[in-house]
C-alpha cells in the first residue's frame, strides 16, 4: 500500500464523517419539526483491491470507507398502528362531541328545561280548577303555553342548526379529504422519481406518512407501503390514492333535517363505477352517523333523534290537552275547542308549528258541560294528565335519561380511545424522534473522527515531504 493510497483512505474518512456531521445537524435541526424521522448515516468498508495472481502479494489492507445512504429510522408498524387508533379515536370523538353538544342544548335537569316548563304548565292548569272564574290563573296558564311552546320549537331550531353546522363541517372535511388524496399522489410521484435516481427522498417520505395519518384520522382510511416508496391508500376496500393518481369523495344527501330520513347525507365516489364510500372510522364517519335521519330501530342520528323528541312533545301536548279541553265550556257556557294549534302546513316540523290556539283566558274551558260556570273540573283533568303513566314529561324524561347515559358512555369510549391513541403516538415517538443527547454525542464522535482523519493526512503529508524534499540531500 501506497503512501498516496493512505491519503486516498483519509481523505474517505473525512467526507464519511462530513456527511455523518450533516446528517447529525440535519436531526437537530428539525429536532421540533411535525412528523420529522430522525436519520443516520449508513457507513461500510472499503475493501482492498485484490488481483488473482501465481505469486503472494503481500499484505493488504482496506481502501476506507464510504456512506452508503441515510437511512430513516421510522417503524411501519409503530406507524401503522398511530393510524389505526388515530382512526378509531377521531370517529369516537366525534360523535362524543355532537351528543356532548346536544345535551348542552336542552339544559335538563334545570329551571330553564323543558321539563320544568311542563311542570308550572300543568300547576298552572290546577290554578284554574281552584279559581276557574278568575282571570288571572288563566292568564298564567296562556303565558306558560306561550313558554312551553316556544321552549319546544327553541329546542327544535338548536337541533337544526346544529345538525346544519355538522353537514357544513363535514363538507370541509370532504375537500380536506380530497386535497391531501390529491397532495399525497403527487408525493408519491416525486418519491418515487427520487429513489430511482439514487436520491434521498427521506423528508418527502416524513410529508408522505403526515398525509397518511391525516387521511386516517378523517375517513379512517388504511395504508400500505409499497417496494418504490410510494404508499396506497384505500377507503372500504377502494382506491383512494394509488400511485400518482388520486380519487375524489362527495358528500351527498339531503342538505336538511328533515330530509334525512328519507335521503341522508352520504359520501359517494366520483367515479361512478366505484358506489357508495364505506368508511371505516375516522371524524366523517362520526359526523355522517349523526347526520342520519330517524329509524324506527333507534339506529338513526342522533340529531334527528332529538328532534323527532321534540316533535313527539309537541304533539303529544297538542293532542292530550286538547282532548280534554274540547269536552269542557267556558263560565258562560261557550263549549271548548282546542287549546293547542299545529301548522296545517306538512312540511312544517310539529316542533315547530305548536302554538296557543287560545288568545283570551276567558275562552279557556275549565268546567264540564252543565256543571255551572264555576267548575273547574276539566281543568283539573288537564292539570293530572302531567302525573299520568303515558304523560308527555315521561316521554321526555326518557329521551333526557337516554340521551344522558349515551353522551357518558360516548365520553368514556372517546376518553379510553384517545388515550390509547396518544400510547401508540408515543411508542412511535420513543424511536422515530430526535434525541437532542444523542445527536451530540454523535457529532462529538464524528468530529473526533474528522480530526483523526485529518491528522492522517498532515503526518502522510510530512512523510512525504521527507521522501520528496529530503532524501539524499542528508550530510551535503
């Protein structure tokens, strides 16, 4: 071996240990980034160059060493399984979120609840039985029905709005959705261009995998790594992102609550040969099954389930209330006719449409036919329909009950699956992510190489200057 062959070997070792600094700088440099992988740089020998020959060549040794890429220290796995419970914990938090929202909405139990408006209606009806020539018990009992009614249809309106609030949403997500689709092709273009030239695709790839996640956090959407680089993804079994190609997603369906029922909002393909999207997880997935209309199998939205309670009220007190007070007369004899009103019109929810057919508490019909004008006995009856076994506030309290221990268990369920989440989100942390501690000790080891190296090449150079420059001029 040479001495001009030793140079060629320290000079390897000085641009290895180059690169290595470079890698090292690169990892602290983005030791705060989103989604960033910490690196390394991949070393190997460089062996001698050996010839077969008749005769022993003697002693030879390597010729340095040399990067043979950067590697990316990422877990498919580990990130594998933050997609999966990302998925499931974003489906779970949205629905946790829309029956958390909604119970807000009805403010039971409380003085200011639907449940306390039927209480002071129905004490206000037993009011006019002990007092039924008095106008002012009436006048309670017209402003409570007043109240009451409006309290119906204020509940029904904060349904509707925030079941149009969640469709809005979820056509943002929808263009979210398809953006990224559209975003990851062309990622998976460029890495796949990189890695057949020979390039470092790395950061490309860490933008790659951020997509992925994002994708599976919104439609729950799997991910699989193929042999160039580049990722498929897919969305119930179809295709949504392939290659450089991506596929677009509608939202679909009735922009309404009313039309839910019959036509729910749904996300289809954009190309029609592919159907319907069957989503798997993810915020969409706990948004469309919010979105749906009532079932009569209680497996429809929870929205629409809320007002389909609130329309089941106000008929319920229309019917009720007015199937008594229609039998009873007024002190001067006139008979009674209906206390509640519903719009004639069919499009009008009841919720909606309930209002206090009554303008004058004389005209309220507290007593039965020939009983006298001080008999309040019919509203005495109206005021215990209240306490009855299939009474309104039952059908309310139940629907309240139910929606109470729903929006618990929901909690619970996006609680536990969050945290199951964040486990998984710090597994592939623990190996995917810059140790500031590491990295110095590494620069620290790859500087003292470079030095070494360094040092190799002057005491090469001075033996050669000694060989050059001295040599048989010694004693002259």
């Amino acid at each position: 071996m040479s001495s001009f062959s030793t140079l060629s070997t320290a000079l390897s070792s000085l641009h290895t240990q180059r690169a290595a600094l470079d890698v090292a700088g690169q990892n602290i440099a983005n030791a705060n980034t989103v989604g960033y992988t910490r690196q390394r740089a991949e070393t190997s020998s460089v062996s001698a160059t050996a010839a077969a020959s008749r005769f022993s060549s003697g002693l030879t040794v390597g010729q340095g060493v040399k990067v043979t890429g950067v590697a990316r220290l990422g877990d498919i796995f580990a990130d594998a399984r933050v997609r999966s419970s990302t998925s499931l914990a974003a489906d779970l938090a949205a629905r946790a979120t829309t029956l958390t929202r909604l119970e807000s909405t009805i403010s039971e139990p409380g003085d200011k609840g639907l449940s306390a408006q039927l209480a002071q209606f129905w004490a206000g009806w037993q009011d006019v039985a002990n007092s039924p020539g008095s106008p002012a018990p009436g006048q309670v009992v017209l402003e409570s029905a007043n109240i009451l009614a409006e309290g119906v249809a204020t509940g029904y309106r904060a349904v509707r709005t925030q079941w149009d609030e969640t469709r809005a949403q979820s056509v943002a997500y929808v263009e979210e959705v398809n953006s990224a689709a559209a975003s990851l092709a062309e990622l998976n273009d460029a890495i796949r261009s990189v890695t057949v030239s020979g390039g470092n695709a790395n950061e490309l790839m860490d933008k790659r995998d951020l997509l992925s996640t994002q994708l599976a956090e919104l439609t729950g959407a799997t991910t699989r790594l193929q042999e160039d680089g580049t990722v498929t993804v897919s969305v119930g079994g179809n295709h949504l992102v392939s290659g450089d190609t991506a596929y677009r997603i509608n939202l679909v369906g009735s922009t309404t609550l009313v039309g839910a029922a019959a036509d729910g909002p749904r996300l289809e393909w954009e190309r029609t040969s592919a159907g319907p999207v069957t989503l798997d997880g993810g915020l969409l997935a706990g948004n469309l099954a919010s979105l749906q209309g009532e079932r009569s199998d209680r497996s429809g939205g929870a929205l629409a389930e809320a007002a389909a309670a609130y329309n089941k009220l106000a008929t319920q007190l229309h019917d009720r209330v007015n199937a008594v007070h229609s039998t009873g007369t007024t002190t001067v004899g006139t008979p009674g006719g209906s206390f509640f009103a519903l719009s004639v019109d069919p499009g009008t929810p009841a919720a909606l449409g309930l209002t206090v057919a009554v303008k004058d508490p004389a005209d309220i019909a507290a007593g039965a036919p020939g009983n006298g004008a001080y008999d309040g006995s019919v509203a005495d009856e109206i005021g215990r329909i209240g306490a009855s076994a299939d009474s309104p506030d039952r059908a309310w309290s139940a629907f309240v009950v139910d929606l109470g221990v729903r929006t618990q268990a929901a909690m619970r369920s996006a609680e536990v699956s969050e945290q199951s989440r964040q486990t998984a989100s710090l597994v592939r942390l623990s190996g995917s992510s810059v140790d500031i501690d590491e990295e110095t000790v590494n620069m620290l080891a790859f500087q003292r190489a470079y030095q070494g190296a360094a040092r190799v090449l002057t005491t090469v150079d001075e033996m050669l200057d000694t060989l050059i420059n001295r040599t048989g001029v010694v004693g002259r």
